[in-house]
C-alpha cells in the first residue's frame, strides 16, 4: 500500500474528535430553508474554517436575487489550497441548506447530539447526514493532505472546498451562481453523498403550478358557476394515468434508476364549503431519468395538461414553470474520479463499492452543464433512508464519517498525482 494512504489513515483518526466537533458546531447553527436565512451559517462556517487554518472567500448573493428566490440571505464559500504547478483543480462540493425539522424528534434537530450506539457513536441532528457531514469530510481530508510529510504530500494541483447554501431550492444561487460569475472552474467534481455508492448520474426534475380558474358561486345554484375543482379533478386523473402508464414504460439503463415519475404534491383551493369553487391550484413534480430531454419533457406536459383543461368548459388555465433542474449526465473525465473512489473504498471498506445512479436530484447538475466531470460521494449509509435524511431524528453513524474523510482524502491523493 501507498505509505501515504497509511498516513492519511492514522492522521484522521488521531483528529477525529476535532473533526466530530467540528461538525457538531455546524448542525447547532439552524439553516431551515425556508426561510433560507443562511450567511450566518456561512459565516461561522468560516470563523471555524479560519480556526484550522484554511482561508474562506466570503461570496454573497445580492440581496434582490435571493429575495426574488424566496430565501433571506445566502453567502457562499470557496477555500482554495494549491499544492504545486500543473495538475487537475479538484472541487469539493456540499450543501449547508436544509428543510425545517418538522415534527417527531427524539433528540434535538439543532443539537448535534452524539449518542452511543455501541457502534462509534451516531451524531443527530438535521443535515448531520445531508450534507453538512461532507463539510466536515471534505475539510479533514484537504487537512490531512496537506499536513502529510514532504516526499508524501502532493507536489502538484489544486483542491478548492466549495460550501454553498442553495441546494433546496435549485441551486442556481449556491453553486450556479460561482459558476455563472467565473469565480471557479474546476476540472474535476466530488460532490456531497448520502450513501456508500458512488453516484455518477440522476434524475432530472421539472415542477410546475397548474392554477385553474372557474367562477365561484353560491353552492345553491352551482349553474350560474363554473367549478374549478371539477376541472382539477379531470386533471388529476389524467395526470396519475399518465404516470402510471405512459411513464412506466420509459425506463432508464442507469442501475439506481428505473422510470420517470409524476407527483402532485400539493393542492390549493375554493373558499367555503357553500361556495363553488372558483380557483384550484395543482403544484406537480416531473422526475426525468437522465435518457430524457428535459425542453421536450415540458412540451409533453404542458400539451397534456392544456388539452385535458380545454376539455372543462369555462376554465381558464394558467400554467407556470417553478423548476426545471436537468439530470446529471456522466461526462467523459468521470471515470478517473469514479474508480479513484472506488479503489479507495474498498481498501477502507474492505468491499467492492459500486457505482450507481439516484432518482434524487441535485445541484451537481450545474457543475455538470458547465462542462465539469462530477460524482457524489461522501459520508453517509449504506442507503440513504437509513439515516432518516430530511426526516426525524437525522441521524449519522461517526464511523462512516471517519471512513468517508479517509476514502476522499486518499482519492484526492491518488488524482492529484
């Protein structure tokens, strides 16, 4: 074995309490999104950062862009750490948003308390598994890399820590936005996991909000209205019969990816239980597998749901577009990252660890689309519900988060040269 994946080894392990605290301090500072209130998340973030010695660029979001998004205040995160001329720039990619807690905790959603499950421990706390345990993954592995002894330390590239704060509502704020402005271009992507496989492609997402306007009336003469919810309903049926069965037969030839999907995920309207309804809102959510293209998907789904409203007379439909995230396509240069992970993983795991792809979606994409090869991987489980991410009491096994820094920090050893 490579002396330096040894030392990589005996350094995270001699600073792995360093590295649990460090993770503990950042689950405490609450970035519920909404309402996507996140600089200071960021900036603690980067007061820790700077108690290490890692320099953080502080990059926010203007004020009117974030505010357009729906969220409160986003700055972004770039550490940059060159080991010598030439050689790849190799990005680290997590996200420090998360949705609320909700309801159901047994232990507090904010307290990054460590309970001990006679297995190493389990850290709970939301976004302890995603992603904010690859903040702490990733900074201990360029630690350790660069506390190695000369003649084991790399001599040559790059590795840029990127921690961003909009992966729930798209990302276009968080990595998209250092994309768009040119502050980073790096050759190559990891980007936070959520299990033991690495991931190299995904499911795309489209939603929409589907509004249907009738005329509400007196429920005592529902003639002289026109009954929005009768309309919806016609929709929904045509909908759900277009998942169950147009959908189904399109299947994917990614492993982790069967067919797309359709959800309706939320449905607003009418206003007394006297009254015809006037106005129903359908908000839906198009999963595409990455064979798809997302321009036509859209085309399909507005003609879809345009032709079954004209159907309801008197309805007017206006139909808008929330997201529209396109799928993570392998791209050539991926397969170094890839099998890089996947050597290391199984000299850390003593197993083979497979690639795959996830009918998740994520903001890896953007990386993607501006042309830079990416995969996901970092600390988390065998599958992803089994630390209950985005659910009551998230939760991560500290033994998979020791295992993941050293896998990341001997990948990154082996690409850097």
């Amino acid at each position: 074995m490579n002396p330096a994946f040894a030392s990589l080894d005996q350094w995270i392990s001699a600073h792995f309490d360093d590295e649990t605290r460090f993770l503990q301090a950042l689950v405490q500072v609450p970035t519920d999104t909404p309402p996507g209130n996140n600089a200071p998340h960021a900036e603690r973030t980067a007061e820790l950062l700077a108690g290490m010695g890692l320099q953080a660029e502080a990059h926010a979001v203007p004020a009117d862009e974030v505010a357009a998004q729906g969220m409160q205040s986003i700055t972004n995160l770039i550490v940059r750490h060159r080991f010598g001329p030439g050689g790849p720039t190799i990005a680290l990619n997590a996200h420090g948003d998360v949705v609320p807690p909700g309801e159901g905790w047994t232990h507090g959603p904010y307290s990054g308390e460590v309970v001990d499950d006679g297995e190493g421990g389990r850290l709970y706390g939301r976004a302890s598994a995603v992603s904010k345990s690859d903040f702490a993954s990733y900074t201990f592995a360029l630690r350790a890399l660069a506390a190695l002894p000369e003649g084991q330390r790399p001599t040559q590239g790059a590795v840029e820590l990127h921690f961003t704060y909009d992966e729930e509502f798209g990302g276009e704020l968080g990595p998209g936005w250092l994309l768009r402005q040119g502050l980073t271009k790096p050759d190559l992507l990891i980007a936070a996991g959520f299990s033991y496989q690495v991931v190299t492609a995904h499911n795309g997402c489209l939603q929409m909000e589907a509004t249907l306007h009738g005329l509400a009336s007196h429920a005592a003469y529902p003639e002289t209205g026109v009954d929005a919810l009768r309309a919806a309903n016609r929709l929904l049926n045509a909908l759900y019969d277009y998942s169950d069965t147009t959908l189904r037969q399109r299947t994917s030839a990614v492993a982790g990816i069967r067919h797309p999907y359709l959800n309706v995920g939320r449905i607003e309207g009418g206003s007394n239980t006297n009254v015809v309804p006037g106005k129903v809102v359908l908000k839906l959510d198009r999963r595409m597998i990455p064979e798809e293209d997302a321009t036509e998907v859209e085309a399909e789904l507005r003609t879809l749901i345009e032709q079954t409203v004209a159907g309801s007379h008197g309805v007017r439909l206006e139909l808008k577009r929330l997201l529209l995230a396109r799928a993570l396509q392998p791209l050539p240069g991926h397969e170094k990252l890839a099998q890089a992970l996947q050597r290391q993983a199984e000299r850390v795991f003593g197993e083979a660890i497979p690639t795959s792809g996830t009918p998740l979606y994520t903001d890896v994409r953007l990386y993607g689309e501006h042309g830079v090869p990416a995969v996901i991987y970092g600390a988390g489980p065998r599958t992803v519900l089994e630390s209950n991410a985005k659910r009551a009491d998230e939760h991560l096994q500290l033994s998979d988060l020791r295992r993941a820094t050293q896998v990341v920090a001997a990948a990154l050893h082996e690409l850097l040269g």
